[in-house]
C-alpha cells in the first residue's frame, strides 16, 4: 500500500497535514499491474508540472483493504494531524502470522527525481521452524514434543511511517507451544 501527499513547494517538514493524503490514499501496488518488468497500480498518477513541487510517499505491505474485505492482522490508519500509521495485533493462531514490510519515508521527492526508491525492509518477520533428519527411518515416526520460546513478546505495535519509529506492548503471558 503507498500513501502520497502533495505538498507543492512545501517540504514535508513544514506542511500541514489537514487529513488523508490527498495524492494517493493507501493505493494498491503489485505485479499484477505489472508495467515494463517494475510494480505498478490501477490509478494512474503523474507528476506536478511546477518544477519544484514535492510529494512525499510511504509505503508498507502486506496490503490492507478492509474497503474491499482483503484485510489481515496489520491496519494502517491516516488522521488529521499526522503521517500514516500502520498497527499490528498479533493473531492467537501463529499460522497466520506474517512478515511486516515498510519502505522508509521518501519525502520531498521532485518530478527532477523520476523515480521513487521503494526499498523495502522488515518491521517484522514470520519465523517458522521444520525439523529434518538427515538419516533414512523407514516409517518410523520421530515426534517433536516441545518447543521452547525464550524472549520478549510482543501483542501490538504501532509504527509511524514517516519516522520509521515503533511503539509495542509486551505479552507478558507464557506463549503458547505450538503443535
């Protein structure tokens, strides 16, 4: 999902966020809108004519869009006041746990600048855990009885896609073994 403000001569920094973004509001972008080997998205976009005229993007995924029933643990929410943020619940069943993906803020980018750098890293990933024998059992079973989790948990974060900056709550529970 890409967020966009257009904030002509302003930069960023300097601007009013009034309420959602006005350029482009948690736009789709993937392979399907394939154009030329890169991502791309229904909507066409351009860039502003005025030599100097700023738009400033954020970027996440996996895409959320609860508008058409495609939602999943992470919602992304715009306010009046401030840049997007994106929250994260933590499901109880950890088979729908998934990598959490942003790209960092590319403020103040210019229609001189041609193309936005997407570069995308992990706010968080899906850690999953098979177990393999090198030696030849037969049908023998081997059965893994436990799985001990050590460290801190985490329920719910908040990231501000503007400043990259993260905000958690801990689980202080025992997690559960998975099966």
């Amino acid at each position: 999902g890409v967020f966009a403000y257009y904030t002509g001569q302003t930069e960023m920094d300097d601007y009013t966020i009034t309420g959602e973004p006005e350029f482009m509001n948690n736009i789709l972008v993937n392979f399907d809108q394939l154009v030329a080997g890169k991502w791309g998205y229904k909507t066409m976009k351009y860039w502003p004519n005025t030599p100097g005229d700023k738009i400033s993007f954020y970027a996440y995924g996996p895409y959320d869009d609860p508008i058409n029933g495609t939602t999943n643990a992470i919602a992304v929410t715009t306010a009046a006041t401030s840049k997007p943020v994106l929250t994260y619940t933590v499901v109880p069943d950890f088979k729908q746990h998934m990598d959490v993906l942003f790209t960092p803020a590319q403020e103040d980018q210019t229609k001189t600048d041609g193309v936005v750098d997407m570069t995308f890293y992990h706010a968080l990933s899906r850690v999953g855990f098979k177990v393999y024998s090198a030696a030849d059992y037969g049908s023998t079973s081997i059965v893994l009885t436990g799985v001990t989790l050590a460290g801190k948990f985490y329920t719910y974060g908040e990231m501000d896609l503007g400043t990259a900056s993260i905000t958690t709550e801990d689980d202080d529970s025992n997690p559960e073994t998975p099966e």
